[in-house]
C-alpha cells in the first residue's frame, strides 16, 4: 500500500489561479458579451439588449472564476485562459474590420 502524495494538495497556487481567474476570466467574459452584442440578433441597436449585456458579464465571470481552481496549476491555467482571451479577442476584431 503506497501512501498518498502530500505534494498535490488543492490550495497549491490558489493565488496564481485566482488571479487567472479575476483577470483573464474577466476579459474573456467581455469578449463572449462582445460578440452576443455585436453579432448576436439585432445587432447593438437593439433597445435593451445593451442593458442585457451587462448584466449578462458577472454570471459569465463567475462561471470562469469558479472552474479556475480545476486546473492543475496555476501556470496552467494562465497559459489557458490567456490563449482564449487572446483567440476571442484576435477573432472579434478581425471579424469588426470585416464588418
């Protein structure tokens, strides 16, 4: 019988996680709302789909902030949710210029 590893407990990097979360997590947040206001129905002239959108940011946040600590280490989960932050953002614009 082999005894536990001590090393890999759950609050290894909380604080390099939580970060992730707060900041990346946020960002990513504004970019999904940016493309359900711009591109989703109505476009931004929608009356109250504006008002919608930002409320619509903390849920979607949140979300994100909660599953941060599922990764396995807080390098990781910068490395991950840095990559979608700069994905979203490279294709919102992209798609804006088309536009």
């Amino acid at each position: 019988m082999t005894r536990p590893d001590r090393t890999s407990s759950p609050k290894k990097d909380w604080l390099q996680k939580t970060l992730a979360g707060v900041f990346a997590g946020l960002a990513i947040a504004f970019a999904c709302v940016g493309f359900f206001v711009w591109y989703g129905p109505g476009a931004i002239e929608s009356g109250d789909k504006t008002q919608f959108a930002m409320w619509l940011v903390t849920p979607v946040w949140l979300v994100i902030l909660a599953g941060v600590y599922l990764f396995p280490s807080g390098r990781r989960a910068w490395i991950v949710l840095g990559s979608i932050t700069a994905l979203l953002y490279c294709s919102f614009f992209l798609l804006r210029s088309l536009a």
